[in-house]
C-alpha cells in the first residue's frame, strides 16, 4: 500500500544550525502539508503546498521555515536557524486532491539542543 | 477561529466493549472531519473520512458520525480489542483546506 515516508526518523541539531527535514509523499498526490507536534500538545499545522508554491500557511511558519520541492518525489522543510522551540515532531502528509484524505508519515523526531 | 475538543482525555475499558469518543467543533463551516489513531511515538494513520453533508461513515468496527449543525462528531468502535489501544485524534478541515486537530482521547482496552 502507498504510503508517506519521511527521513530522518530521530534528529539532534545545536541550537543555531540549520536542518532538512526530507519527505516522499504518495506518488499520484498533488497537495502536500507538513505539521507539527510538540510533546504533550495538539498537532498543529505549518503548512500546505501545491503546484510548487505555497498555498496555506500559518502564524508559525515565519522566515525561519522553508519548503520546496526539489524534485518530482521528495518535499522538504527547512528550519534555517533552529530554536529549543522548534523541538517537535515533524509530520508530512499529502492528499490526492484538494479535501481528500489526508495520509501521514511516521514524523521526525526533531531534538535542538 | 477553529476550537477543536475532545472528550474524554483518557479512557480505559475491558476488551470487547463498545466505546464512543467525542468531538466537539467550534465552527460549523467545515468542509470535513477526519479520525486518526496515533500509537506511542508514531504517525498519524487515517481511520475515517467523514464528509461535511454526510452523517455516518463505517469502516469494520468503526462508525463515525457527524453532526455539523451542533458541531459534533462520535467515534464508535465496536467490540474493543487490546490491539485498539492507542490515542484517537478528531481532525477538522476547514474551507482553506488545512486540518485543525483535537488533542486526543488516549485509549486503552483491558485483556
């Protein structure tokens, strides 16, 4: 069965270091999305991405955060200068279209120390 | 904005009984409601799809019901299994298309 994976698994970065959180989404899916959990608290959304540009985002998703799609398989988030802050798990999902199910990866484990 | 609850935060139950989780949503302009289940340290796997003009969907044990007028979704699981155990999120999708999520019901079947 299709699925969304996501590399690394588990990431520890210093504070102050950039880091590229890398995700394959399902193959035929046209919306991508990245999410956020930090330990204990709700999943919460970053941002959406279609047609090689960014569709939605939100209050959290500043200057610091980037996404691309560098090719036809992978989508990536880049934190440019992490903060303890940014310590979460990264969740990347798609959806064939727009509203349709959305599928999710098993996330990143993003340590900043 | 978009508030969305949970209820109850934890339950714990005996194998094979039956089970509701709760949703409550602030705004009933969704477009549709989406239940997942989270292991420990895991992704999110999708359970149901439930769209805004639909008021049941079913997927083996599983019925999730949707009351957009009262802003309120149900989760049923029927004939609970150890195997069940884990924490159930309630997702909404607004009109712009991005999920906004409850914080769980962490669920837990007794053998």
């Amino acid at each position: 069965e299709p699925e969304v994976t996501q590399t690394p698994s588990h990431q520890v970065t210093q504070m102050g270091q950039e880091v590229i959180l890398r995700c394959v989404p399902i193959s035929n899916h046209l919306y991508f999305y990245w999410y956020r959990q930090i330990l204990g608290q709700k999943v919460e959304f970053l941002v959406s991405f279609y047609n090689n540009e960014i569709s939605e985002k939100s209050e959290i998703f500043d200057d610091q955060f980037s996404v691309e799609r560098p090719d036809g398989s992978n989508f990536t988030l880049k934190i440019r200068s992490t903060k303890l802050e940014d310590s979460a798990m990264y969740f990347c999902a798609s959806s064939e279209n727009w509203g349709t199910e959305a599928f999710f990866g098993q996330g990143t484990r993003l340590t900043v120390v | 904005k978009q508030e969305v609850t949970q209820i109850p935060a934890a339950l714990s139950v005996p194998e094979g009984e039956n089970l509701v989780l709760n949703c409550s949503f602030t705004d009933s302009a969704i477009y549709n409601l989406q239940w997942f289940r989270q292991d420990p340290g895991k992704g999110l796997t999708s359970l149901l799809l439930i769209q805004s003009s639909q008021r049941e969907q079913t997927s083996g044990r599983l019925n999730a019901s949707l009351d957009k007028s009262s802003g309120r979704s149900t989760l049923y699981i029927a004939a609970s299994q150890p195997g069940d155990s884990a924490t159930y999120l309630c997702a909404v999708r607004n009109q712009g298309g991005k999920l906004i999520f409850g914080q769980g019901t962490e669920l837990s079947v007794k053998p």
